[in-house]
C-alpha cells in the first residue's frame, strides 16, 4: 500500500459520507500542542486555523493530532504522509535501535569469560586456604610457647633471692642488678626453648 492509498484508506475511516458533503473535504482537527488545523486529504493540504480563523499553510515538520496520527509536512501547507499512532511509534523505536546498536556478546565468549573467571576465583581460594592453614600452625606453636613462658615465670617468681638487701641506700641498685639477673635468666629460658 502506498502513501496514497493509506491516505485514502485513513480518511474512509475517520469520516463519514455526511462529514465529506458538508465540509467540502475540509476536516478539523487538534494536534497534541492545542493548535487547530484544517486538511484535506484528497488533496493532501493542511492549514493551521489562526484565532481570527484564517487558514494558514502548515509548517514543514512532523505534526501530531490529538487522535495519535502524524501528519508529515515536507512542504508548507502539504501533506506528505499521514501514519497512525502505532506505526509512529514502531518508527521512533526503529530509528532508536539504529542509532545506539546493542551488541550483544555471543554464548560460546561469554562462557569462555565465566569460566576464566571461575578458574582464578578457585586459584585464589586454594592460595588462601593454604595461608589460613599455616597459619593455624603457627598459632598452635605460639599458644604452646605462651604456656611454657608461663610457666617459667611463675618458677621464677616462686624463688626467693638469693641475695639479701644490705642497705637502704644501696637499695635501688640491688633492685635494678636483680631485674638484669632475672631478665638474663628469663633470656635464657626463651633460648633453650628455641632450640
């Protein structure tokens, strides 16, 4: 069907017999901004009805009525195409999908993608897995080193000294050589330990 014959077809639709006789072909219409226009599509006019009802040549441009139609004006006053609500939808999602194309990945890329990622996820557990068990480990090993510490320090602590304070004056110097002796001592322990 051409532009013709769905002009034609448009207005058997939209008019009756009555209409036809009585406005000499001449419809009225509103678009969608509230201007009233006046077309004929016999003879493939439109006018823009001004506030003192003189006709006007409508502009070049896409022009939509209140109905949904749009009326394509390509020269000042003459209809080149009249579609219907949907087909102007239909074309205004055509032309969006033509001008931002959408590419989707193929199936076969994006599995291969999911399982490089998958591999180095598994790759990353194994590694901290490991970690998580030397460390576990260590920690044992230091517990045990805290416990045998423990226990040096209590024998230490239950030892009286072996030297007696000898004067008040000479006290804080007994005190600091005592702390370096059990300090030393205690040294000692940690050393034996590590071995």
């Amino acid at each position: 069907m051409n532009a013709k014959e769905a002009l034609t077809e448009i207005k058997k639709l939209l008019f009756t017999e009555a209409n036809k006789k009585a406005s000499f072909a001449m419809v009225e219409g509103v678009l969608i901004d509230g201007t009233k226009v006046s077309y004929d599509l016999e003879t493939s006019e439109i006018y823009v009805i001004g506030e003192d009802g003189e006709l006007i040549p409508a502009p070049i441009g896409e022009h939509t009525l209140e109905t949904g139609e749009v009326v394509v004006v390509t020269e000042a006053g003459k209809i080149a195409e009249v579609k219907s609500g949907e087909a102007a939808k239909v074309e205004i999602e055509i032309e969006a999908s033509e001008e931002m194309p959408i590419e989707e990945p193929k199936k076969d890329e994006a599995m291969a993608k999911f399982e490089e990622v998958m591999g180095a996820l598994e790759k990353k557990v194994e590694e901290l897995s490991a970690k998580v068990k030397a460390m576990e480990e260590k920690a044992a090993d230091v517990k045990e080193a805290v416990k045998l510490s423990a226990q040096v320090i209590e024998s230490l602590a239950k030892e009286p000294s072996d030297k007696a304070i000898t004067a008040p004056n000479q006290f804080a110097k007994q005190l600091k050589t005592e702390k370096n002796e059990s300090f030393n001592n205690l040294q000692k322990a940690f050393q034996s330990l590590k071995k």
